[in-house]
C-alpha cells in the first residue's frame, strides 16, 4: 500500500511538473505562473491552486515565482508544494527601502523570462493570483487572445485610468485598460510589457501625493494596489489594448451572470453560506499544511444549501461558494498524505469529499463557444453583413451617488451601501457626497470609508438658520455637478440607507435623456392637491417618486438647482405644513426636500418612469417573481424575535470599534415554510441584515483589528437604545400584506439634535419613588380606619361598604 502511495505520488508530481506540457507545440504552448512569497500564508493558498489546476486539466506546465529573502528560506518548509522558481526578494526595495511586497509580481515575472528556459519554450502565458481556484482550462485563444491583444479579467475599481493619474503615469491614458486578476497573452506581449509593469509599479508607489482613494480607488487610500495600476500604466505604454471579460473570474459570494460559467474563483474577500463563512486574512499565520489531519471549517452540504435560496442564480452563487472552499480542503487533504501524514479519521465530511457527488460537482467547467464575449466582441456585434438588427451599441458610462454627513449614523451606512455597490455588479464608479461643517471634519475619522466629494453643510442653512439636514442631499448634488469631473452620461442617486441586490442601469429600466426612472412614493399626496398647484407651474407633470433615481447627466445639470430651490421654498412654506396637505405625520416640513425633487422636476416637465420593481423595503411581502435590486431599510423590521431599526443606532459608533456588529439574523433554515408569502418576506430581511454585518466585518479586517476570537464578548457593542419606531408608517411584521411601501419619512435625513435622555431617567427614578411612598402611606391609612372599624363592631356591612 505504501508503495502504491509513492508511485501515485511520483505521478502526480511529474504531471504537474510539465509532464502533460510535454504534448504541447508551437503555436500552442500554455505556460501558467503565480507569484508567491515564503510564508505559511502562500502555501495554503498554493496548495489549493495547484490542487485545481489538476483538476481542471489545465493544458502546459505551471510554475510557482518565489520570492524570499535568504533569511526566510533557511526555515522554509514548502519547496515541495510546486514547481518552484526562486526569485531574489523585492518586498523591502532595494534602492528605497520600501515595505511592498506586491511587486514581487512583475518583479518576479522580469526574473522568470530573463532566467528560465521554459521561457524560450512558450507561446502563451496564462498569469494567475495565488488565491485562485481553476474551474476549467484557461486556453488563451479560446478566450480570444491574440498577439497585441492579451485577454484579462475587469477590475472596474481602478478609477486612476479615467483621471489625473493616468495622465501623470502614462503617455496614453486613453489606452489605460482597468484590469487584473486572470491574464492571458502571448510571450512576445509579455517581454515588451514586463519592464514596464515593474517600472510603473516603482513610479506609482512612489508618488505618495496621488494615493488619494478618490484618486486611485484604494480604500486604504495607501498605495496597496500600485502594482495593478503598474501593469495596467505598463500595458498603455506597451500599446497593449486588451480585451476585458467580466465572466471569465467571479468572487465567491457575487452572483454569476445566467447562462455563464465563469471558470476561475478569486477568493480575495469573504464569503459566507449560511451561518458558515470564510476569509483569507483569517489564516494568514495559519501552518494548516503542515498540521496533519487539519483543514479549514467544513461548509454546509449541498442539500442544505439548496433550501437556503429560492432564485436560481443565487444558489448557484452559493454552490460556487462551497466548491471553493471544498476544494481548498480537498488539495489539504491530498497533501497532508503527500507530507506523509496518517490516514484521517473517518468523518462525514471527508466522505463528502471523496464522493461522486463532489465529484460530479467539481468536473472541469469548459467553455461552450460564444459563452464568454469580451467587451470588444459585445461592442462589434451586428456587424456582420447577414445581421438584421442594427449594431449593438455600447452601454453608456454610468455613475452612482449618495449623500451622507459626518456622523457615526452615516459612516455605518456607507460601509453597507459600498460593500453591497462591489457586490451588485452596479457598472461604473460610487462616490459619497458628505456634507460637513469646518469643525464636523477636524474630529471625522471615515474619510477612507468611500470615493468622496467633501460639500459645505447646509444642515444649518446660512441665510434663515433654519435645521434641516434633508437640504444637504440636493445642495450636495449640485455642487457635486459644479465641481468634480464627470464623464458619465447616467447618474444613479441613492440613500445611504440602502443595499445593493443587483445592477441598476439606465439599458435594463429605459431611461433616457428627458425621461428619468424612479421608485414610487405614493405618500407624496401634495402632488394631488394645492400645495403643488402653489410651487409649481405644472401641478400636472408632479410625479410622487423617490428612493432610487436614474436620471440623464443633461437632466440632472438642469433639475438640480430646481431641486435644490423648491425643497427650500417648500420648507419656508409653514402654513401648508399639515398631514393632510403634505401627508408628513409629524407635519414639520420633514420631508420638504422630497417634494423639492417633484416640484423641481415639474417644472421641468421631467416625467418618471415609474417602477415598482427596482426598491423594497425589508419587512414587506415580495411580488412573486420580481427580483429587486435595492433593499430601502429606512422602517423597522423583524423576523421572529430578532429584529432592526436603523433609528435605534443613530449614537452607535459601530464602524471605529473592533468587530462591532448588529444581532445576527436567524439562520435561514430555521424559517417557518408553510407560507411562501411570509418566507420569502423573512428570507429578503435575513439578506439584508447579514449583508450589513458581513460588510462590517469585512471593514474591521480591513482595518487589521485584532483577532475577534481573542476579544470578551462583553465588548461587542449592542447600541441598542430604544425599540420605538421613529420612522412613518411602522410596518407590523405579523401582517403578510403585499402592497407598495408607504414610509412617509426620508430615510436619509437626520433629525435635529434630540437631548439626551439621563433627565428623563432620573426624573423617572423619583416619580417611581414617590409612587412607593403614597402607596405605603395609602396602606398604613387604611389599616388604621379597618383597625378603628373593627372595634366598634356593631355597624352592618352595608354601612362599612357605604362609608369606603
């Protein structure tokens, strides 16, 4: 037996030695490479990647760039892990002393084609990230490749190619690709493009004026991805232009496209299924390939995961998520025999792994022909002469905008809005507009927190003094529009208090220059009556809309001064407050900005198509088979015994405090399914409370906090403060009730300074107090009048009863 495990062994090792590049010829010979460093951290993430490119019967040899510095390969155990090349360290830089030791990527690369003789034997060079998962041969190709047209995986984040760092960095920023992840391109692309990729990569880490995140795009704001911009500024000077696919690599926990099956897995963030999640920086000193027996924490099974989404393409998004994982542990597994250790304990888990259903599930994925087009051939469809339809045009340039100001209430916001912005798929850029005052912004910590645009605050406005904070969403806008550099053609506007399900573009929902999109706000009867036939000079063209807005750049130039005017002539107009003028409860003018935006519009002759689809509020019941894009979770809702106000955290710092979070929501499969109407309903509000804690946690590993598991549970900040709803309409969750959302209160607006509440209870301490007394004091009365009674002794029940 023990000989049979070495020969298997020998086998395996000579295969993915080259043994299967050996069949290769010119023009056809696949090279892939990987760069890592010495470090526990690599080698898990090597033995996954190397275990995958097995699996997916990846044609060519692979090899393994390692960069270590003397020091480090004296205790270096993982030379066996894969066909190695050793490259001289360049985390601390030579020259400058620079900690970075992402360069070791195309420093590395630069090493390879000048030092090994596989070099010189190689048509095509596939280059990939250590943390990656094959699915499926990556034949260059096949994806389209061509000489002077390398294939790559979009990076959208890189938003340094549309702006001044481009510019700076390169000859030809119009020819700044924003790319990454997978690269696949012929050997002659690569030996003019390497120098290049490391020269850049120095000049962009150098330049600590421009590592602005709304220069770069880095959330760190740090200079953490130069090496991208790097290779993307390299390739513009190269004159490479590549040919970008956004289905060709997906991130465990984004939803695949239909129809595509994308055939590598980047696991760079955290992903959940269920209860269970994963992330890699929570293994970064992790030995698990040396500790026998040991692998990663098992995932659910499969059947449970299919009662955990009813939509299709999320489930699928869910059993990507366990592919990966399972197969990470599956490459352990096979590993620690090759390290020699004993056979595992027998476990359900490791039978899971060794069964033909993880088989049938793991199969090499191959491309069917035209499954995935590159946006040059998306852009050329039509054009041949056969075709009967008009050539595609391509999708305009979008952009996605929200308002917030400088407070702890707004910070956790954005930490939602943007994880969830990465998560859709949502084309274009995000920008947060934060409207602060001089002194707001000498104590603000959350600059990092979003591409930004700083505004003046108009909370306090500067002619009346009147508070309003609403006002700031409209005045942000159009400074906004004033002074930053757009080159989109469709604005999204958003509410802080928002998540992200899915893409909202102007092509799926048909806006257009002079006809905007919304959601509808039904609540907004002013539109009905005089108070619009007062502030606008077409009551007719008043549309009661809001939450979600996609609007044309030409519109939204003109309607934004309108928008911003009417909300104040609305908010000056305190006699036409009331509820049944305004339908605002509080009947304060709160929503005055609200019917700025209809007004405005009005008068612009700006007709909405409306749509009901878009937005839902997390507590209503679904239409059956709509699936929304955006949860609005500006009312209360629950599920069971847990539920969620936005308002009851409106004090709590969640986002600076090491592993703050909200309550967990119950897990899904605990859910009652004897109501499809109610499960669906629970299922949407479970979505959108975990999304947030997800996006929390994420945002505390950004920020290195300690390990959670070392921390008391007593640290964990509840902020819970009261349980009353502030919000219009209080949804009651024991009512399945499908119909549009009413809140009658803007989600995103922050009321005036309340006091705070220590009076009250002390105040409340005495009231209590004094209670006691009286009734004491009532007690001992009425004990001496029956003591004094009962000694008389001759009057009738009647007369006592009369007398009391």
């Amino acid at each position: 037996m023990a000989t049979l495990t070495v020969l298997m062994l020998v086998g395996f090792l000579f295969w993915i030695d080259g043994g299967s590049g050996l069949e290769q010829e010119a023009p056809y010979r696949i090279h892939t490479l990987f760069s890592v460093e010495c470090q526990n951290y690599f080698d898990w993430q090597t033995v996954g990647l190397m275990h995958s490119f097995k699996k997916a019967q990846q044609p060519g040899p692979i090899t393994r760039l390692l960069s270590c510095t003397d020091e480090e390969k004296k205790n270096y155990r993982g030379m066996h892990l894969a066909p190695t090349l050793e490259v001289p360290s360049m985390s601390r830089h030579p020259k400058t002393g620079d900690w970075y030791p992402a360069i070791n990527k195309p420093a590395g690369i630069v090493h390879w084609l000048k030092h090994s003789k596989d070099a010189d034997d190689v048509d095509w060079v596939v280059i990939l990230d250590a943390d990656m998962i094959i699915r499926g041969p990556i034949i260059p190709w096949e994806l389209g490749a061509e000489k002077g047209r390398p294939v790559a995986a979009y990076y959208g984040y890189l938003v340094g190619c549309d702006n001044i760092l481009a510019k700076l960095h390169t000859k030809h920023p119009e020819l700044c690709d924003k790319v990454g992840g997978l690269l696949a391109m012929h050997i002659d692309d690569l030996r003019a493009l390497a120098p290049l990729w490391l020269s850049k990569t120095e000049e962009v880490r150098e330049d600590r004026t421009h590592w602005g995140t709304n220069i770069t795009g880095d959330i760190y704001g740090a200079g953490w991805i130069s090496e991208m911009y790097g290779y993307s500024f390299g390739a513009a000077e190269a004159g490479l232009r590549h040919k970008i696919s956004e289905d060709l690599m997906i991130y465990p926990g984004y939803i695949p496209r239909k129809g595509i099956e994308p055939i590598l897995i980047h696991y760079g963030l955290p992903f959940s299924v269920g209860n269970w999640s994963f992330s890699k920086l929570d293994h970064h000193e992790d030995d698990i390939v040396y500790d026998c027996g040991r692998l990663f924490p098992e995932p659910p099974y499969p059947r449970e995961v299919r009662l955990m989404a009813s939509d299709l393409n999320k489930k699928r998004a869910l059993f990507l998520n366990l592919e990966c994982i399972n197969t990470l542990n599956e490459g352990l597994l096979l590993q620690h025999a090759a390290n020699g250790c004993s056979k595992p304990k027998w476990s359900r888990y490791l039978s899971f792994l060794k069964s033909k259903t993880f088989a049938d599930l793991t199969r090499p994925k191959f491309l069917a022909p035209g499954s995935i087009e590159t946006k040059e051939a998306a852009n050329q469809g039509g054009n041949q002469e056969q075709a009967v339809d008009e050539p595609e045009k391509p999708h305009p340039k979008m952009h996605t905008i929200f308002s917030t100001e400088c407070t702890p209430y707004f910070d956790w916001q954005t930490v939602g809005l943007v994880h969830s912005f990465h998560l859709s798929g949502q084309p274009g850029n995000i920008t947060r507009l934060l409207s602060c005052t001089d002194e707001d912004l000498k104590q603000y910590t959350g600059h990092d927190l979003a591409p930004t645009h700083y505004v003046p605050s108009m909370s306090r406005h500067p002619l009346t003094g009147d508070w309003y904070p609403a006002i700031n969403k409209p005045a942000a806008v159009l400074h906004w529009l004033n002074h930053a550099d757009i080159d989109a053609e469709f604005i999204v506007i958003l509410d802080a208090d928002m998540i992200l399900r899915g893409p909202i573009t102007p092509w799926e929902f048909k806006a257009a220059r002079g006809r905007p999109v919304s959601t509808p706000y039904d609540y907004l009867i002013g539109c009905d009556n005089e108070l619009a036939k007062l502030h606008t000079r077409h009551p007719d063209a008043c549309d009661k809309v809001g939450g979600v807005i996609i609007m044309h750049i030409d519109d939204l130039r003109k309607f934004a001064m309108l928008w911003l005017h009417k909300s104040e002539e609305v908010r000056a107009d305190k006699a036409h407050y009331a509820t049944n003028i305004t339908g605002d409860i509080y009947a304060s003018g709160w929503i005055s900005e609200m019917y700025g935006y209809s007004f405005g519009a009005a008068e612009l002759k700006l007709r909405h198509l409306i749509n009901s689809e878009i937005l839902i509020y997390p507590g209503y019941v679904p239409e059956p088979g709509v699936k929304y894009r955006v949860f609005h979770y500006g009312l209360d809702f629950k599920v069971g015994n847990w539920s969620f106000d936005k308002a009851n955290w409106r004090d709590t710092d969640v986002v600076n405090k090491c592993w703050a979070k909200f309550p967990d929501p119950p897990d899904p499969l605990t859910l009652d399914r004897s109501n499809e109407d109610i499960l669906q309903r629970d299922l949407l509000s479970i979505e959108c409370g975990k999304t947030l804690n997800d996006a929390l946690e994420l945002h505390h590993k950004k920020r290195n906090c300690p390990d959670p598991h070392s921390l008391s549970t007593s640290k964990r900040d509840t902020g819970k403060e009261d349980s009353s709803s502030r919000k219009f309409g209080r949804f009651d969750g024991s009512n399945a009730v499908r119909s549009n959302p009413v809140p009658t209160k803007n989600s995103e607006e922050t009321s005036p300074p309340v006091p705070k509440d220590g009076l009250f209870g002390s105040l409340r301490f005495w009231v209590v107090a004094l209670w006691m007394i009286s009734g004491l004091g009532f007690l001992a009365v009425m004990f001496m009048v029956f003591s004094g009674r009962k000694s008389k002794g001759s009057k009738s029940k009647t007369y006592r009863s009369r007398r009391r």
